[in-house]
C-alpha cells in the first residue's frame, strides 16, 4: 500500500498545488483558461497521440471493454437520474450529475497515473474509454440535460451541439490519428516527433495543476449553498458503484468467453474508480446547470479518491 501512495502522491499533490494556487490568487482566475487551453489544445492530444501511435492496434480497437464499459456508464447514468429526478430536480441538473458520475477523469489523470503504475501498456484500454466517454456518454447526457426545454426541438437542438463539441474536440481527433498511425506504421520525422514529445511530457503536470485550478476557481464562483443529500451519494456512485459495476461486468464477459483479459479489466475498474471529469463543470455551466452542486462532486471526489485510488489499487494487484 505505501508504495502505491508514493505513486499517487505526487499526482494529487500537483491537483492541491493548482488548487491552493488559485484559491490564494497565486495564480490569477483569468489565467486558468489559457492554462486548460494549453492542456486541450496543445499538450494532452500531443500525449494521447503518442500513446495511441506506439500502441498495438488491436488494443486499441478492444470491442469487448467497450462494450463493457459502455453498459456501465449507461447504468450509472440511469440509476443516478432515476434517483436525482425522485426529488426535486429537473433534467438538466439531473443529467449533469449523471455525468459527473458515469465520467472519469482519465485524461487530465488517468492516463499518466496508471501509466506510472501499471506501464505503457495500460493508455490502450485508457484511450479506448476516453473516446467512449466524450463521444457517448457525454452527447447522451448533454442531450437528456434538454428534456424539459422550452420546446420540443430542446434534446434535438442539445445533441447537435454534443455532437458539434465532439467534432472540434481535438481528443478524439488526436486518438484516432494515433490510432491510424499504429494500424499503418506511420512515424513521424524526428523534428517533428521531438516536439510532439515536449509537449506530450507537459502534459501530465500542467492538466493536474489545471484541475486544481478549475476546482478552485468553481467553487469561488459558486454562490449556492447545496445539500450534501444532493451531491454526497453521486460521488459514492462514481468512486464506489461505478468500479464495482465494471469489474462485476467485466468478470462476467470473462466468464462468457468475450476476448477481454484480466489486465485490461483491472485498468478498466481502475479508471472508473478516478474522481470525476473536471471538464462536466465547464459543460454544466455552458448549459446552465447548477456548477456548485457539480463542482462540490469533482472536488470532493478528488479529495476522497486520494484515498480510495490507492486502495482499489491494492485491492487489484
């Protein structure tokens, strides 16, 4: 267990140096979007890029953990809106909460953690989630986020945008040439791959001090005060359900005889057990839902996961 945490230490040290950065006005709240640009457009899809082009194709198109994991976060969602929507919310908050619940943070995280604990191998599976959750889970839940608009045409309208968001997200663009590069044997020329990997190595402490920084800067915007009924079991959900359902899952393809070995399920059940994707409080406050409330989910599943991370990592080796 103690050599897990000297893993994860300094990855959630560089999310509380961000954080206390921008709560002490170290960091100006007007610099974190040129921080998270940076991240978006420049550092994590040179990373991702790298990951998927010297990776073996066939670990990148792993149609049983998407299937897998595609199921669950489609439970996750179900059951959280079900269970938001027995009370007092309406659809656009219940939606985001789902989000929030079902979305790891695997990009700005995941991949660089698992990576320093389980090796190169594991940004395959990582990748392979990656697209799900931006291309599906996200676009469903953005469009569901519409239900109770002002018109018919609200979801409709909603999974255009979803869809537009996907489009101009440089992720899966990133991802996909990877891919195309691993499948061809493609390389690029030495200069340009050696800048590729300057910024690819940028990416891992600039997108954790930026989630810090995100985090703060939400919950000094937020002016609501939200009940802990309306946030505390969404974040169990997502550190505690969401794991468990996709190693139960995944156990039972195994069972079944579905191509999905052991190494790939326990990066799976690992990435399901991150905190929540930082990005959904951007999203929820484009939408107009209500930021606090997903910003008290990221920010407390960020600080019990310090915990729980190392733990469900214990439990799997």
């Amino acid at each position: 267990m103690l050599s897990i945490f000297l893993v994860t230490f300094p990855f959630f040290s560089l999310v509380l140096a961000g954080y206390v950065a921008a709560r002490r006005r170290m960091l100006p709240l007007d610099a974190i979007p040129g921080l998270n640009g940076f991240v978006l457009y420049f550092a994590l899809p040179c990373m991702l890029y790298r990951f998927g082009a010297n990776t073996p194709i066939e670990q990148l198109l792993n149609g049983s953990l998407v299937a897998v994991y595609l199921l669950c976060a489609m439970l996750v969602v179900g059951l959280t809106i079900w269970l938001t929507r027995k009370g007092r919310m309406d659809w656009n908050d219940a939606s985001f909460g789902a989000l929030v619940a079902a979305f790891p943070n695997t990009g700005f995280m995941g991949v660089p953690l698992l990576v320093a604990l389980l090796g190169a191998q594991a940004a395959g599976p990582a990748i392979v989630t990656i697209m799900v959750d931006m291309v599906i889970t996200s676009s469903l839940c953005i469009a569901l986020s519409q239900l109770d608009g002002a018109d018919e045409h609200g979801a409709a309208r909603a999974a255009r945008m979803a869809l537009k968001g996907v489009v101009l997200n440089p992720l899966p663009w990133a991802i996909a040439l990877g891919t195309l590069a691993s499948g061809v044997g493609f390389a690029l020329p030495t200069p340009l791959m050696a800048t590729v990997s300057l910024l690819a190595d940028a990416a891992s402490p600039v997108a954790l001090f930026t989630i810090g920084a995100v985090l703060a800067r939400s919950q000094m915007n937020s002016d609501s005060r939200t009940p802990m009924a309306d946030y505390v079991p969404v974040v169990l959900i997502k550190l505690v359900l969401h794991p468990v359902l996709v190693g139960s899952l995944g156990l039972a393809a195994i069972a079944l005889g579905l191509p999905l070995d052991r190494f790939t399920l326990t990066v799976a059940v690992l990435l399901a057990a991150l905190p929540s994707a930082s990005n959904v409080a951007l999203l929820a406050e484009r939408f107009g839902a209500d930021n606090g409330r997903i910003a008290r989910i990221i920010l407390l599943s960020t600080v019990l996961a310090f915990f729980s991370f190392p733990a469900a990592v214990a439990l799997l080796k």
